[in-house]
C-alpha cells in the first residue's frame, strides 16, 4: 500500500489530536494542524477549516498538503466524517459514530488513511 510498508505523508487532525500528535511523535512527522492558530498564515488556516468542515476545496487541499491520515472527533467533525465515509480514496480504519454512546462522554473517533494508487 504504501513503499516498502511505511506510512508517508502528513495527519491532519483536530487540533487537539494534532497537540498530542506534536508531543507524541518525532519532530519531522508532518502535522498539519495544531492549537497554535497564531503560527499559521491565514489563508493555510482557512483552508484547514475548510477541510475541517469538508467545505469545496477540502480533498485538494489535502492532496496538496499531502495528507494521507486523518485523524478527528466524529462529534465535532460531522461533516467531514460523513464525506469521508463515502470517499472510496479513504479506508476508514477506526469509526466510533457520536450518537453510539449517548450522554457518554467519551471522545468519539474517526481514523482515516488515504489509498495510495
């Protein structure tokens, strides 16, 4: 799937995902989007919002950003879930729905990675 077996590319996950991803990871893993909106130009972050909110544009600019993980809440990120859910580029690894556990407050999470061809 991918060469030799190795994950290549960027995550782009919530920004709390992506915090943890920063702390938990080496230096040179690609994380696209973290708690510091402050370090990022505007347009970069409007498209991260965009792609957050699966708005028009979302799977060009992960392409460009070549992300090919994903990693975000299903309660919070509703509309990027269910585009996800049907976009054959993706392989849906992890899929907790939000409604599964009502009034439990566990995090609910969606683990995407992107079919390489």
């Amino acid at each position: 799937m991918y060469p030799q077996g190795q994950f290549t590319g960027a995550i782009f996950a919530s920004e709390t995902q992506g915090e943890f991803f920063t702390w938990a990871l080496p230096a040179q893993a690609p994380i696209a989007l973290n708690t510091h909106a402050h370090l990022f130009p505007p347009t970069y972050w409007n498209a991260c919002l965009n792609a957050k909110f699966a708005e028009p544009g979302w799977q060009e600019f992960l392409q460009n950003q070549q992300v090919n993980l994903i990693v975000v809440e299903t309660n919070s990120h509703e509309d990027l879930v269910a585009a996800l859910l049907k976009d054959p580029a993706w392989r849906i690894i992890v899929y907790e729905p939000a409604d599964e556990l009502p009034g439990q407050p566990a995090i609910r999470k969606l683990v995407a990675l992107r079919l390489m061809r």
